[in-house]
C-alpha cells in the first residue's frame, strides 16, 4: 500500500519561503505523476502544482513564478519551494500521486500553512 508523508510546513511572514517535502513509499515512485493541492478554510481543494514521470511541470496560476515543484526520483520525494508567499496561500497543502496508466492514486494527510504577520 502507498504513503506519502508531508513536511515542511509552518508559519511564515508575507514575502517569506517554505519548501514542502513529500516522502513516497509502497510504490514505484518513479512513474507516477506527483504533485501538490492545497485547501483553504471554506474553498474547495484545488491544484497547485504538478510534475510528471517525465519532469514535465504545471501550475496555477495564482503560483506561477513564486513556487517551483520538484521531484527526486533517488529519494522517492517530492518538492514544493515556495517563495514570495502571501497570505492567501495560507491552505493545508497534500501531496498527491497519480500512476498515468492506471489511475492509481495517493494522498498524504496534509501539512498546513500559514502566511500571516
């Protein structure tokens, strides 16, 4: 069975960085499609980032140029480096994988992040 474990996350200052890590195991990691959603208190979790087997990335729009998704296949992680944060990025962030050929998917439990002064 899959798991993936989120850290990284915490309180931080408008303009600040975080960088979210999503640790894999159970699966083959390498061929699965990861990525990051996140969820803010009323609103509807949405995608924020995602990278796939093939290192091609994607982003919202509301990230784009701020936040960066990486993965390393070696350490059956996955990234987010976020930078110039605001305040509504404040959200629980989950990580999640996707295997393209099956549709197999899995979440992590989520790691919350708050962008206040």
């Amino acid at each position: 069975q899959g798991q993936l474990v989120e850290s990284g996350g915490g309180w931080v200052q408008p303009g600040g960085s975080l960088r979210l890590s999503c640790a894999a195991s159970g699966f083959i990691f390498y061929v699965y499609g990861m990525g990051w959603y996140r969820q803010a208190p009323g609103k509807q979790r949405e995608l924020v980032a995602w990278i796939n087997s093939g290192g091609s990335r994607t982003y919202a729009d509301s990230v784009k140029g701020r936040f960066t998704v990486s993965r390393d296949n070696a350490k059956n992680t996955v990234y987010l480096q976020m930078n110039s944060l605001k305040a509504e990025d404040t959200a629980v962030y989950y990580c999640k994988s996707v295997e393209s050929a099956t549709m197999k998917d899995y979440w992590g439990q989520g790691t919350q992040v708050t962008v206040s002064s």
